[in-house]
C-alpha cells in the first residue's frame, strides 16, 4: 500500500515509507543478526592473535633510502610496515600508518595487519 506524504500534510509525523533494501556487508565484515560480539581474528582462523607492535608517534630512523626505487610510495620494512615513504625526484617524505594498521605494498595503503605481509611478494598475499 503507497501513501503519498502530501495526502496526509508535508510533515505529518504518523507517515511514514519502507522501502525494502538489499544490501551487503564491505569485503571482510558480516552482519550479525543476533549481536554477539564479532572477532575477525578466530573468523579468519588466524594461527595466532594479532601481532604486538608499538605505538608510534613519529617515523623511527631507519636505514631506508629512495636510491634505486620508482617514483612513489614505499614501505619501510625496517618499522615493521608502520611507516611508508614518497621517493619523488630524489626527495624523501615519511609518513606514519595509524596505530594498529600497516602500509600494504600492493595496495598503496594502511590496512589491517591480517592484510600485510610486511617485505613479502605479493604473490604470498
């Protein structure tokens, strides 16, 4: 049954429209219909809890260098994939992910660390 707003007055507040909607979770996550707690980990049947590394609140001296490497982002497997680097025209720009995420080389972006195979091929992912 359709009932049209205006029949009833702009803002007449007993009125309202459902509309059906289908939707889908983003890549990665579920709907938990019942609302228990949801834990990606024991989802993903990881082989182990998610990894501890440290809070950061700056990029840590590393050894890394743009000599040899294309134009663009990098990460720094020496922190561990926290930190990324812009190699443009011979300059270097440092860059933290933030905490509790990891520059993904593939992708060009912090991402979860179940994500991230830190100084790996790609072809491991």
């Amino acid at each position: 049954m359709e009932v049209s707003a205006l029949q009833f007055g702009e803002h007449d507040c007993t009125v309202f429209s459902m509309f059906p909607v289908t939707s889908g979770a983003l890549a990665g996550h579920y709907y938990n219909a019942d609302g228990t707690p949801h834990d990606p980990y024991h989802e993903l049947h990881l082989p182990h809890d998610p990894p501890l590394y440290p809070t950061l609140d700056r990029v840590p001296q590393t050894g890394f260098s743009c000599q040899g490497r294309e134009w663009g982002l990098h990460a720094d497997t020496e922190a561990y994939c926290q930190a990324f680097h812009l190699c443009q025209d011979h300059l270097v720009r440092s860059f933290l992910c933030p905490n509790a995420t990891l520059f993904n080389d593939q992708f060009k972006v912090c991402d979860q660390f179940y994500n991230v195979r830190c100084g790996s091929p790609f072809e491991d992912l």
